[in-house]
C-alpha cells in the first residue's frame, strides 16, 4: 500500500513540474505559433490555436536587408568573445585555485562586482572611454568589450570547480615530467569539462541577447539581430508583430537547441561546481 502510495505520490509531483514548464514555456509557444499567423489571425482578439499557416512572415524577415549579415554577425561575436572570455577565465582561475594570491577573496568579489553594476551606470563612461580609444563601431572594440564583460562570471564558475580537482593531478604529471603547460591543458582541463560548457552557455546567451552596448558602441558593421528588432519594429507607422513573431521565432532557435543539448551541464553550472573526493 505504501508503494502504491509513493508512486501516486510521484506521479502527482512529475504533473505538477510539467504544469510549471509548460506555463512558462507558453509565451514561447505563443510567439512561435504567431510567426506562422496571418496579420489578421495574429491581432484578433480572440486566440486562434487553430489557424492555415503561412510561411510568408519567415520569407519577409529572411529577405529583409542586411539580416545575414547581422544573423552571422551574432554567431560570430558571441562565440568568438565567449572562446577568448572561456580560455582567459580558466588561466585565472587555475591562478586563483592552485597558486591562491594574497586577497583572493576580494579581488573574485571585485570581478564578480562588474557584473552587479546596471548597464547604463557604466554606459557613458565606456562611450567616453571608446570614442577616446578610437574603438566605436569597430569590431575589435565590441569584441574586447564582450570577453570583458564574460570574464567575471566564467572565471567564478571554473574556479569552483578548480578547487574541486585533487592538486594530485597536477603533481602526478609534473612527477612524470609533464611541463606546467601539459598539466594544465591535458590533464586538469578534462577534469573541468562541465564548468567550461557550462560558463561558456551562460555567456552566450548573455551576447547574444545583448543590445544596449551593441547599439550605443557598435556600428553598422557589428551590429546584431537585437538591433534589428529596433530598426524594424514599426512598419508603416504601426507595431509589425508578424516581423517580430518571426525575427524572435528565428532568433530564439539556437538558444533553445543549445540550451537542450547541454542542459545537464547548465545543471551542473549552476552549483557552481561540487567538490569531488580525492584521488
């Protein structure tokens, strides 16, 4: 009877997290199903779920001027920012956990601090400091900005789980005449896989949705998809929402496809890596 019990019990309990996902998953739901209504079906007031799909809402974002360029734009710099952001935070974090400098503590909380600040308090400063420099609209500048700004959150996740990894790993291979070099890229770089994926998916959905910085810093030649949604918001003087179903439908797809293929280790990420026992 206990059994029997338990098991409804767990059942009840998976319902009600499918329950959950599903009412946040919903203005997903909605905005996809939208990218494939007629203008009329998408504005009436009554919710269509059943409506004769159309393809042409896709075709006018994907004809729109200058999307590729800003669709690839958008890979290039949240993958390659997120790449240089990824090897520099897991150098210092290496630093950090095995050699530990005096102040360590403070100077993570000091790293960490850059990303409590709202973005438009450090806004005109940067301006300031790019105009002077030289680096408004260039693509190096919002480069550099992008593996700035996710250094501090990478280099927090991959020192937790750096200090997570035994000091024998480093010790067996500097025992048996591996360089410091070798240690740290063939033998405890596997051992962190996780907080590496893990670091790196959490920044790319931060550059990729990212548009403040982009539209203030950026110029015409690096700016990305979010921009697009500014520029191509009105059409005719009024909100184009079949535009903006279909621009957020194309752009919300690598996210998702990402976020699905790597979801155990966003898990993992999130503890901020477990110390594991010794070897």
């Amino acid at each position: 009877m206990s059994e029997h019990r338990a098991g409804w019990t767990q059942g009840l309990y998976h319902l009600l997290l499918w329950l959950i996902a599903l009412v946040f998953f919903a203005p997903v739901l909605w905005i996809i199903l939208a990218a494939f209504k007629s203008s009329g079906d998408l504005v009436s007031p009554d919710f269509r779920l059943f409506f004769t799909p159309t393809l042409e809402n896709i075709g006018k974002v994907l004809a729109s001027p200058n999307f590729n360029i800003r669709l690839t734009m958008s890979f290039v710099m949240s993958i390659g920012s997120v790449l240089l952001a990824i090897l520099i935070a897991f150098l210092a974090a290496y630093s950090f956990s095995r050699y530990r400098p005096t102040g360590t503590n403070f100077i993570m909380f000091l790293l960490l601090s850059v990303r409590m600040v709202p973005a438009p308090a450090v806004l005109v400063p940067l301006f300031l400091m790019y105009s002077a420099l030289g680096w408004t609209g260039s693509f190096l500048g919002m480069l550099f900005f992008y593996v700035m700004f996710s250094i501090p959150f990478s280099l927090w996740i991959l020192k937790g789980f750096l200090d997570g990894v035994s000091l024998r790993y480093d010790e067996t291979a500097l025992v048996n005449g591996g360089s410091r070099l070798h240690a740290i890229f063939k033998v405890v770089l596997p051992q962190v896989k996780p907080g590496l994926i893990a670091a790196a998916i959490f920044n790319l959905i931060f550059v990729w949705n990212e548009f403040i910085f982009n539209y203030i810093l950026g110029g015409q030649g690096t700016t990305m998809i979010p921009y697009v949604f500014a520029t191509g918001l009105k059409q005719g003087g009024a909100t184009d929402w079949t535009f903006i179903a279909a621009l957020s439908t194309i752009y919300v797809l690598p996210p998702i496809v990402m976020i699905y293929l790597f979801q155990k280790y966003l898990l993992v990420g999130m503890t901020f890596g477990t110390v594991r026992g010794e070897v």
